[in-house]
C-alpha cells in the first residue's frame, strides 16, 4: 500500500474543504488574544499552528478512514462507488484501521502539544465522525451532521489557541464569575456557517447516487425529496451561510463580508445552472473550494488592530 494509494483512500483533496477554516479560527483566535500592534505581519505563523494542523490533518484522516470502514456495505451496493478500496478488496480491513489509529494518532498528539483543553476535548471529533455514517440509515439529516463535523473545524483551532490564554474558559466563559462567552458571536457564527455550507455541498453532491440510495434504503435529502425541494433547499442554505458570515464579519472592514457575498452568489449560480453545467459536480467542487480560500485569504488581507472582537 502507497502513499498514492493512501491519499485516494482518504480522499486528500477533500481536505481542501476543512483547512482554509481551521487557518480562520487559528487567525481569528491569535488577533483576539496575542496580536499586538509592533507584531510583524506574518507573526501569526508560529508552533501552535504546526500542532493544529498536525491534528487537523488526523482528525479529516480519521473521519474519511471511518467512513470508509462503516459505510463499506453501502459502498459495495452503489455501482459508483463499488472500487472503493475496502469493497474491491485492493485495502484490507487490517490495513484501513492501522490507518485509522495513525491518524488517531496524529490527533491526540497535535492536541497533546497544544494544551491540556484541546487534548481533552479531542473525544468531540471522533465521537461525531463515528456517528456520522450511521445518521445516513436512519434520517436525511445525515447532510446537516457531516456539516456540524465540518463546523468543527474553525471553532477548534480556536479553542486551541484561546485556552493557551484562557484555559477552560475559553470553553465555558466563566473566567470573570459570569457568562462572558469568548466564542460568541464571531467563531461562533463562522463555524455555525461552515456547517451550513458543507450541509448545502453535501445536499447536491448526494444527487449523484439518488437511484441508488433510493434501493438500498440510504435516508440521503435527494432520495427522500424531489429534485426542485432539493435545489431550493440548498440555495436557501447558501444564503443562511452568507447571513451567518455576515453577522460574524470579525473585522470592522468590508473586505471579509465582501468575499461572503462574492462566494455566496457564485454558490447559488451554479447550483441554480446544474442542468446546463457539463459537469455541475465538478464546478460544484472546485466553487465549493474556492469558497473557504477567498474568506481566508480576506482575513489574512485584513488590519488585525481593527478587530471587532474584544480579547
């Protein structure tokens, strides 16, 4: 088994999805509580972010390897994804659960190296990655808790760096004796909207196995409604992530709001164009991409001392 073989296993480029926001909650979390104003413009790279993206790439490892494992018979069912690796037997089940605890591995030490809130809130992820493949079978909810797993993403590269600060009031807001929570409105609001983003994603990527999901009793949103509920659902979930993008604008400057809305309509064109797209999923994909790297890149563009977040 390759390294080829390994990334495909686990889909690497999907990767692509979660990083740009762990980067945001990383970024956003060092201007509101370690920036400061004589900080040379690229100061915000420092061994913390080494550590978050360690057990980030573990975490997005672990839950596509689980997947993979728990979801084997409904792969082996769907003709497109019949040559999986575990279905076509060219993976064992030995090898994709040493996969597994490597990447596990990966996630606890990134979090051991980071504090002692990040090490022991790291059962979070993995509980929502192993329940995730099993929402599928019962209820077509199952878009909105992929995205909920996803969401997890800025909010606990966050957490990572505001507990170095604050501990576990980071979490619980309870450092001054009342309820001054840290994480609202900004990461959480940011992390609120990547879920609904990867939940309107995932809606439209299920179009493509609507026949067989209908046969094998997978409760995907495509399968359970029609094709015009479907659409219409996923456009509104496009506008609810540009609002909570909107409400969380972290910086008192147009530009980030600005990259929202850019995204947020090129969004809702292409899903709105599927049928005149040649390949809407692929458009779909790559526009989905570029979504997380343009917000990135407006919050790296962005004057950290005019932060509307109070530290």
């Amino acid at each position: 088994m390759g390294t080829k073989e390994i990334l495909e296993f686990v889909k690497i480029e999907h990767t692509l999805f979660s990083l740009p926001f762990v980067l945001i909650g990383y970024i956003l979390a060092y201007n509101q509580f370690i920036y400061e104003p004589s900080s040379s413009d690229f100061a915000w790279i420092r061994m913390d972010l080494v550590w978050i993206l360690i057990a980030a790439v573990g975490a997005r490892g672990l839950a596509m390897a689980l997947n993979r494992i728990i979801d084997r018979d409904i792969d082996a069912a769907n003709p497109r994804t019949s040559e999986r690796h575990l279905v076509s037997g060219s993976m064992s089940m030995n090898t994709a659960w040493k996969l597994s605890a490597i990447f596990l591995g990966m996630l606890l030490f990134g979090a051991w190296q980071l504090n002692e809130v990040a090490l022991m809130m790291a059962w979070l992820p993995v509980l929502a990655f192993v329940i995730y493949p099993y929402t599928k079978r019962y209820t077509w909810l199952c878009h909105l808790w992929l995205g909920l797993c996803l969401g997890l993403a800025p909010a606990g590269a966050w957490v990572a760096v505001a507990a170095d600060v604050h501990g576990w009031a980071a979490i619980t807001g309870l450092d001054d004796g009342g309820g001054n929570f840290l994480w609202f409105p900004t990461i959480f609001f940011i992390s609120l909207g990547v879920a609904l983003w990867i939940t309107s994603f995932d809606i439209n990527y299920a179009r493509m196995d609507v026949e067989s999901d209908r046969e094998n009793g997978v409760k995907s949103f495509p399968a359970r409604f029609n094709d015009e509920t479907t659409t219409r659902t996923s456009v509104q979930l496009t506008l609810l992530w540009f609002a909570c993008f909107a409400i969380s604008d972290p910086m008192n400057e147009i530009w980030f709001l600005a990259a929202a809305g850019i995204m947020s309509i090129s969004n809702v064109g292409v899903i709105l164009m599927r049928t005149r797209l040649e390949d809407f999923q692929t458009t779909l994909f790559r526009v989905s991409m570029l979504t997380g790297w343009v917000l990135l890149i407006a919050i790296i563009m962005m004057d950290p001392s005019n932060s509307i977040i109070e530290g």
